[in-house]
C-alpha cells in the first residue's frame, strides 16, 4: 500500500513521514501543498491520487483561512471523499473547515506543550487506545465550533478539540502532533489508520518518488595521491604552535580536554580554495593566489572535489588513530549562503559566504602529545622543519583586554521586533522564531586580530573555539554549539536551546530547576523535532540519545539534546545531511522556512553574515565536524563601518522567542550571551 503525504513546508514532515511508514508499512510519498496548481493540473493530480491508497495531510504554518498557507489541502477534502485521509494540525483544520467548522485563535497558543489526550465516543481511529495519553501540541489556532458533519473523538484538558472524523466520509484528523518524540501513542494511532486504509484497499502503487532529494555523492573513488607522514613531540601549548607560521586556520577544543585541536597550515599559491558568494557566485584558487570563476553550484562541486581525494591512511600510532581530521577542508558557511535574501550591503565587495581551504598540512593536539602531520607526497622537509621550530617554542604571552568602541544594539528595536514575533506566534506563522541582532565593535588597525583571539580564548574558553583568517573574511569563535558531525556510518546534531545565566551564586542543581521549566523544555523539544525532520528526510535511523540535559559551560549553563543518525547502507552521505540541514534550526525556530523568512522581516533585512553560519572541517577520510557560529567576532575586510585607522568586527547575539518568553527576559539573554565575547574588550 502507499500512502500519499502533503507537506505544507513544516519542520516535522519527515517525522511523520518515518512513523507512517514504521506504524503502517506503506510506502510515503510526500508533496508539497503548492505542488499542482489548479484547475490547470487537476488530472495530474487526479492520476497522482488513483496511485496511493490514502492520503495524510501534514502540519504547516499559517492559516486554514489562507489558501497560500494550504494550497490545495481543502479541495482534497472536498474531492476525494472515498479515499481515507488523516489531517494533521494544519491538517486537521483544514478538514474542519471544509465541513463547515468555525476555527479560532488561541488566547494563549500551545508550542512544544505535552497535553493529556482524553477519548469519547468510539472510533476505530483510537481502537485499543486507552484515553488520557500524552501528546505534543504545536498550534495557535484551534477548531472553536463543530458542524453535524463532523464527529468529536478527543479533547485536552483545556477543552480543545483534539480529533474527529467525518461523519461518512473516511476522513479523519487530530490536532496534535503524534509523531513528536514526547507525545506517546503515535504508532497506535497511525497503526489503526493503517488497518483503516487495508480494509478500504484499493491495493494501488505510486510509481515515483516525490521530493525525495538526490545525492550529492553517488560513489566515492578517490584518484589523488596522498602520502601520510607524522612527527610525535610533546604536548605544545595551541596558541604559540599557531605562531610558528604567518598562515594557519586553528579549529581549537579550547575547554575540552582530551579533544583534538587542529591547526591547518596553508601553503601560498599552492593549498586549494574555494570560495562561494551569493551574489559573485563560484570562484576556485590557491591560498593567496590567483582564483579564476566557475560556472556551476557550490555543493556539488565540493562534493565532487572530495569525493576524488577520500584518503584512509593506515596510522600505527594508536594516539593519532584517534584523531579526526587527515588533511582535507577546513572553512566557513554563512548563514545567507542556505537561507539566500535580499539583504542590505555591510561590505563594498560581495560577501563571502563559504570559504574552505584544503589543507594538507596540520599540527594535531590532545591532551598528551603534539602531532606534525603532511599528507602531501614526499614533505619530509617542511615535517622536519615544522617539528624543530615545535620543539624551540616559546610559550604564548598571556593576553590582555582589547581596547574598542562597542555599540550595542538598540533595545527600542528590539522591543518592535519582538513583539512582531509575539504576533506571528499567536496568528499561527510560527511556533518558535530565534531573533537574532548583533552589535559592531570598532578596534584600533594597530592591534591584530590575533590578539584578539588570543584574548577571546582565554576569557572564554568553549569546545569549538576557533580562529579562521581568509584575508578577505576572519571568524574568530567561541561558539559551544555542535551543528552536524558525520563519518561513513554516523552522524550526530547537538542542539543548544535553554540558557541560564553562571555566576557566584548559580549551582548546577540550581540550573537545572531554572532550565526545566516549559518554557525551556518547550523550546528545546520544537528544535529536537526539527532536527529529527532534518535528517528523517534523508535517513531512515534517526534516534534522540540525550534529550534535554543541563550542560555546564565557561559563563553560562545550558539545555543540550543530542540526535544522531545511521548511515549504514544510506545512498546519502554527511555532505548532503549538512546541504539539507542548513542553516541550523536552533538559529531559526519552526517551521524553519517561514521562520526564516519572518526573521528576515524582523531583523530589518539585515545579513547575519558569519553568525548563525558553521565552521569546522570535512577530512579526507569523511569525517566531519561543524560547529554553529555563535558567541562570535567576525570581520569583513572591506566592511563599511571600518575606517583607515579602525577595523569593525561583528558579533551577533539572540535566543528562542516562544509564546512563553519576557521581552526583558529575552533582552537579558541576549546581553548574557553578547558579555561571554564582549568581555573580552575594556
Ligand atoms: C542565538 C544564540 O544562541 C542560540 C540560542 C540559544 C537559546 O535560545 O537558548 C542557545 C544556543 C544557540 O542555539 C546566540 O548565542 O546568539
Ligand atoms: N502545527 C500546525 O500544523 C499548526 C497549524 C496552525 N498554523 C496553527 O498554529 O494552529
């Protein structure tokens, strides 16, 4: 059997995609609500729904009221009504609507919520499921009055409607979400609905898959050639190992021990570069050196570009077994570059939105010891040499406060757009929106970035600390996000939603209390189910290993939750989990593509450039690490707000806005999150 899903651009389709498939065993073949365009395609569409058995309309933003919101969702009700369909949220009201229902909103709207589901009637929908189980609910609008055509089945215990069914027609809806990681009883309903739809059978096969995404690596075959020599010294301390040479890109495990810190050591005119523009397009060079235009797309360029160099070096040192990286990318893609607007200029020449070096040659560090490594043939030299400045090192000078201009961002802004969020929360356009600003910081030409780094990294140490210098663009992070990590069978996301703030008088058990309140739990389980949909898309084993758990970090503590996926016999590879999971939901909120989109109304079309972006590494032997660009400085060489004497950086800051949050309170986040970099300066 096979069942047709209608996607109306929500972030937890492809949750809902996996426990239809799991509960019922059909085959789902997913579209969007926008996919035919009537009266023009109606055989098209009509051919479509002759192949599947039954149809499940998923959840969405907006309104029912709105056929932009729903496109042809009411005119399936209304057409096939021989046909099983089960609504979901968006869904389900529309089915309501349709059948003469009044819909309303929500004084206080439910994101992320669980609710007690209470049964009446019998339905063969809940057959063999106990009434007063819990459910996840996302949804502003509810349905307020009910017509004879339709039949109540469920309540909350607020005394909203929570499912029907029609009265004749095999359709039937729930307002909740059964396919959220807290909500129970999913499978059991959708199992039913499965049973529902044999008995129906018209034992039909659709033929195509849908919005299945291709992949961007069919086959890695690697036609470079790659030597691997190494060089073992003792432990050297990160930053003087950095300045050995006028050119590195350090990804640094500032605060977690044990963790490898790489240094990348481009070499002038030689090491590879990409670099990618929204608005310039592709262009391919050397470090330092000449880059020439390329007409084709940035991913599938990349991909391909590694797909030829994936490199195992057998390694006998069981240390360096360890380590991550074996040469390969190291880089940056902003948060335009997956989210692409019409924004206004900060710079004079086109942003850079990804850059990625190949770099060849690296110095790896844990705890113990200090790796000198080269993957290019026959580099014994430049081993040699490196290892003998490594072991005549003098240790890093301790750094200081920088002095600079800071200004912060206007609060009376702030306050327009975050009430703005509050409407769009409660009119049903978004369940949770990550409003974001960021403040310029103005410093003397004669002080290095490297000393500002230098001085970032030691007032606030965090496991993906990092400083990445490509001349016309420089990040320097201490971001404590993980976005996406992958090798050939794994992946693992590690969402950070929930922040409270760490001095004297804060513990951990204190945190805790602080954290696990609805509000928190709430916005960590919408980003938690959007990540799951992220990789359900392209992964049929996604699991949820830690969900909602305090962690401590250098100034604040916070909620982490940790999802991970098998890659095990998958066509797709880390590269298009990352293509397709851009840019990080915990930057957005949900739904991520009208969240997007209202941010860039609500953050007054500003680009969020490098903030919000990830940085990290894909190695040669396929793995990866990215991290979220946050608690961040970046700089723009040709940046409108630095001066002959002053060089601007930037630093953006917010957090989840949900129905539940303070506007002072979401300020002092912001401000909280802002002080963990701008400490940094006097
Ligand atoms: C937006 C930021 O952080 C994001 C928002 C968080 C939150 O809302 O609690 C926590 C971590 C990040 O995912 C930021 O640091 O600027
Ligand atoms: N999750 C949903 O489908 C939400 C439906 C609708 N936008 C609401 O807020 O009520």
């Amino acid at each position: 059997m096979s069942i047709l899903l209608v996607d109306s651009y929500d972030s937890f389709t492809y949750n809902l995609r996996e426990l239809i498939e799991r509960a019922t065993g059909c085959a789902v073949f997913t579209v969007h609500n926008d996919s035919y365009q009537l009266p023009a395609e109606q055989d098209n569409l009509d051919r479509l729904i002759s192949s599947v058995d039954a149809i499940v309309v998923g959840p969405g933003p907006g309104n029912p009221e709105q056929s932009h919101d729903v496109g042809i969702i009411p005119h399936l009700y209304s057409k096939y009504t021989e046909i099983p369909i089960l609504g979901i949220c968006l869904g389900f009201q529309s089915l309501c609507l349709v059948n003469g229902c009044k819909i309303r909103l929500l004084h206080e709207p439910v994101h992320g919520q669980v609710s007690k589901i209470s049964l009446q009637g019998e339905s063969s929908l809940f057959a063999g499921i106990e009434s007063g189980f819990d459910s996840v609910r996302y949804h502003s609008i509810y349905v307020s009055e009910i017509t004879d055509n339709i039949v109540p089945l469920a309540y909350s215990e607020d005394g909203c409607l929570m499912a029907a069914q029609h009265v004749t027609y095999p359709h039937f809806g729930v307002q909740y979400h059964p396919e959220s990681i807290c909500s129970n009883m999913g499978a059991e309903m959708l199992s039913n609905f499965g049973e529902l739809v044999q008995k129906t059978g018209q034992k039909r096969v659709a033929d195509k898959h849908l919005l299945n995404v291709q992949p961007l690596i069919l086959q890695f075959s690697s036609s470079k050639e790659f030597d691997f020599q190494f060089e073992k010294v003792s432990r050297k301390e990160t930053l003087s190992v950095c300045e050995i040479g006028d050119d590195f890109l350090l990804l640094n495990s500032a605060s977690v021990p044990g963790k490898w810190t790489i240094i990348g050591f481009p070499e002038p005119n030689t090491s590879q570069l990409i670099t990618h523009s929204q608005s310039s397009g592709l262009s391919v060079g050397v470090w330092k050196g000449a880059s020439e235009a390329v007409n084709q797309d940035l991913w599938p360029y990349v991909s391909r570009f590694m797909a030829e160099r994936k490199f195992q070096p057998r390694i006998d040192d069981p240390e360096l077994k360890d380590c991550p990286f074996m040469g390969g990318f190291i880089g940056f893609i902003s948060y335009e570059e997956s989210a692409p607007q019409d924004v206004e200029p900060i710079t004079s020449s086109p942003i850079p939105d990804t850059k990625l070096c190949f770099t060849e040659r690296f110095v790896a560090t844990n705890e113990n010891h200090t790796f000198v490594v080269s993957i290019r043939p026959n580099d014994d030299l430049w081993i040699a040499d490196t290892t003998a400045k490594l072991n005549t090192l003098n240790p890093s000078v301790s750094a200081s406060n920088i002095p600079a201009k800071i200004e912060m961002p206007d609060k009376q802004q702030y306050v327009e757009s975050f009430n703005k969020c509050q409407e769009y929360l409660h009119s049903g356009d978004s369940y949770e929106l990550c409003l974001t600003t960021q403040c310029k910081i103005h410093i003397d030409n004669t002080i290095s970035p490297w000393e500002v780094y230098k001085s970032l990294v030691s007032n606030n140490p965090s496991p993906y600390s990092c400083y990445l210098d490509f001349g016309d663009a420089k990040l320097l992070s201490s971001s404590p996000e993980r976005f996406l990590s992958w090798d050939d069978e794994h992946c693992q996301m590690r969402p950070i939603k929930g922040t409270v703030k760490k001095d004297s008088t804060m513990t951990y058990e204190k945190a805790c209390k602080l954290l696990k309140i609805p509000k928190e739990l709430g916005e960590n389980l919408m980003i938690v189910d959007l990540i799951r949909h992220d990789l359900y898309q392209m992964l049929n084993k996604v699991e949820v290993t830690k969900l909602m758990s305090v962690e401590e970090y250098h100034t604040v503590y916070q909620l982490v939750s940790v999802i991970e996926g098998d890659l095990h016999g998958s066509n797709y590879s880390g590269i298009d989990l990352l293509k397709h999971s851009l840019p990080p939901g915990s930057m957005t909120g949900a739904p991520k593509k009208r969240s997007v989109e209202l941010l860039h109304e609500l953050e007054h079309q500003k680009p969020r450039g490098l903030y919000s972006g990830v940085c990290g590494f894909w190695s040669v032997n396929n793995r990866a690490d990215w991290s979220v660009v946050i608690r961040s400085l970046f700089n723009y060489e040709d940046d409108l707000c630095s001066t002959a004497s002053s060089r601007c950086f930037r630093c953006g800051a917010g957090g989840a806005i949900t129905v539940l949050s303070t506007c002072e309170g979401e300020w002092d986040e912001l401000v909280l999150k802002l002080n963990s970099v701008l400490k940094v300066f006097k």
